[in-house]
C-alpha cells in the first residue's frame, strides 16, 4: 500500500476513530487502526469488538492495499505536522514509512487479515431521521446511565421506536431520565433495544447539530448508523428493560412551580457543605416558601430559601443534590414543576414548556 494525501485527510477520520480504540487491550491488533486503500478512497476501521466505527477520506495519488498501524501513535504524528502539510504513505513488509517536508516516521505495523470482524446480523427496522434529534435525546438522558451495575441492562441506554415515536430511557437505579420525540417516518414495528453505555457516549460525540439525514438500522444483535463518511456499529445489551410506565409516579397530590435558575443556583450554593460521599440535601415546603438544608460530618450548614408556588400541602424531603441538578440542567424552560404523591415516594421534574423530557428521582433519607 502506497498513497499521497493531506494531513487533514488523514487526521480527521483518526480523530473519529480513535474513540472506539481502548488503550490497554487483549489483543495487541485492536489497538491499531485498519486502513485501506481502494481506487484512491481511504477507509479507516477501528474496534473493541463492542464498538465498531468506519470513516472515510480521499488521497491524491497511490496504490491499493490494506494494513493496520498503532492508532494512537499515527493520529499523534498527524496532529503534530504542519497545517496543510502534504504526507506520503508507503507500507514495506512490516513496517509504515511516513513523510512529510523534512520528517521522518517509521511505525510497527500488523497484517490486515488478521483484524478482527465485527459480529452484525442483518437489519430488520430502519428509519431515517435528523442528527439533532438523536442527539437531542440522548443528551437529554445518557447522564443517568449506570456504570457496572449488577442489573447489567442498566448500563446503556433504551432505544424505544413505537409507530412515529421515538423514546430514550436511562436509570440507575435512583433516577430516572426519559425522553419522547415524534417521528415523521411511517409507522414502524414497536423495538425496543439496550445501547451499551460506551456505545451511547461515542455515538453523542460522533452526531454534529446541522440538519444531516443519518440512516439507523436496528438488528436483533447489533445497531448501525450512517452519516456523511462515517459508519458507526455497536453491539446490543441483551435483556429486558423495565417498563417506564410502571415507574411514573401517579395520584399526584403535591405540585411546586419554581424558577429553574434560582433553584439551580440555590442548589448549588447549599450543596457545598452537604455530605460528599451522599451528597444530601433537605427540602423543606411550607405555604409559598421552599428552604434548602444541607449539613455535613464536620456540623457545617448552609441553608436558602426560595419563593415558590405550591398546589397541595406542603412537605419535607431529602434527596442527592447532585440528582437534582443533573435533571435541573436538562431543563430548556425558565421555570420547573417538581410533582410528589402523598408518600412522597419519587419526585416527578418536568419542563413546563417541553412536555417530552421527564425525570424521577428517589428521595433519601437524611
């Protein structure tokens, strides 16, 4: 394999790939890139044999061939190189010269049949949508994944199509984050599948904000996604999600409306001297007036109130301040509605202005 290109060509599809490139792995192939030369077209590859993504770009001149070459070392050559700079390729045996202007690298390479496949089965539900509503709803929920829970399929994040609705669900076990987009496509097959949590964080860093249309395909064991140059595979979590429904709180008899950004600062300023490790805060709701509580092993207190409006009784609650204000973040609108039950067993955060995002958290005890 031999080729001419630019330095851009080589170090933005590196950048992509890299992600999906464990530092440490089993297998010393793994943590090389696969590139491959075909009719002046590069395809690069890179896998944990969990995530697989595969990117292209173009060189000027060359002859075809494929070979894989330590990921971390080229993309860090490339970085470092000149803007607009010009780098010639040529593999000899098993060894990859790069030069470019007055450098001089020579990298260790490993036979391209010898890079693992990835394990995909065929499609069987494909719909087409817009980049920034993917993203949208995975950024409105990936931050209440679990990480190394027990209940495995905990860790990643539900992909729910339904007819013309799409629906992300993440939980560990403490919180709750959902999120519902319509869908313009015809009605699909009700499927419902479990990303895997690095799955989910490299697939969010991959999707851009302008108006692309991406293609995913959902297989029984595997799902795939295709935008512009780039081709982005991970494997499923197998088992059963619980239902959503069953979660959400009902005979809601407590309702609070108060400014988010009041209560966002309030929150963080209180934190501060609450418990590190629980992070526990109290909430204290009488008549118009909420008053945030927070202590810590040393007796230190900070306390704040807030004006509110209450529907209902009022009622006193702890909860992990960190919980709250994941939730608090995720809300576009000025102003928030915390919703309770009598036994006051979750609290139900919603946007007031976007009834499709939704979080519960547990309380706890303080």
């Amino acid at each position: 394999m031999k080729f001419t290109t630019s330095r851009e060509n080589l170090l933005t599809p590196l950048q992509q790939v890299v992600g999906v490139i464990e530092r440490r792995q089993t297998l010393p192939i793994l943590s090389n890139v696969l590139i491959r030369l075909a009719d002046d077209r590069l395809e690069f590859t890179g896998t944990d044999l969990e995530v697989q993504l595969v990117t292209h770009s173009t060189a000027d001149t060359g002859e075809d061939g494929a070979i894989t070459v330590p990921a971390r070392k080229l993309l860090d050559i490339c970085r470092l190189l000149p803007d607009g700079s010009t780098v010639s390729v040529d593999c000899r045996e098993d060894k990859l010269a790069i030069h470019s202007g007055r450098s001089r690298f020579s990298l260790s390479t490993l036979p391209a049949e010898n890079y693992p496949a990835f394990d995909s089965n065929e499609p069987d539900v494909e719909l087409n949508l817009s980049a920034p509503i993917l993203k949208k709803a995975m950024e409105k929920t990936l931050f209440a994944m679990a990480q190394q829970d027990v209940r495995y399929y905990l860790n990643g994040l539900l992909l729910d199509v339904d007819r013309r609705r799409l629906r992300t669900v993440s939980s560990d076990g403490h919180r709750l984050a959902v999120y519902e987009e319509a869908l313009e496509n015809p009605e699909l097959e009700p499927r419902q599948v479990i990303i895997p949590r690095k799955g989910v964080l490299e697939l969010y860093r991959l999707l851009d904000d302008h108006e692309e249309p991406i293609i995913l395909q959902i297989a029984s064991n595997n799902i795939r996604l295709f935008q512009k140059s780039l081709s982005f595979s991970a494997k499923l979590i197998e088992g059963r999600y619980p239902d959503v429904q069953r979660v959400m709180p009902r005979d809601i008899t407590k309702i609070i409306h108060l400014d988010r950004e009041a209560f966002r600062s309030a929150l963080t300023r209180v934190a501060i001297l609450s418990n590190d490790k629980i992070k526990g805060i109290s909430l204290d709701v009488k008549g118009g007036l909420m008053s945030l509580q927070a202590q810590n092993p040393e007796h230190e207190e900070a306390e704040e109130e807030l004006e509110v409006r209450l529907e209902g009784e009022g009622l006193a609650v702890g909860f992990n301040a960190s919980y709250l204000l994941d939730a608090i973040n995720n809300v576009d609108s000025s102003e928030v509605k915390l919703s309770f039950t009598d036994a006051a067993n979750s609290c139900l955060i919603e946007d007031t202005e976007n009834p499709n995002f939704k979080f519960i958290v547990m309380p706890m005890k303080l």
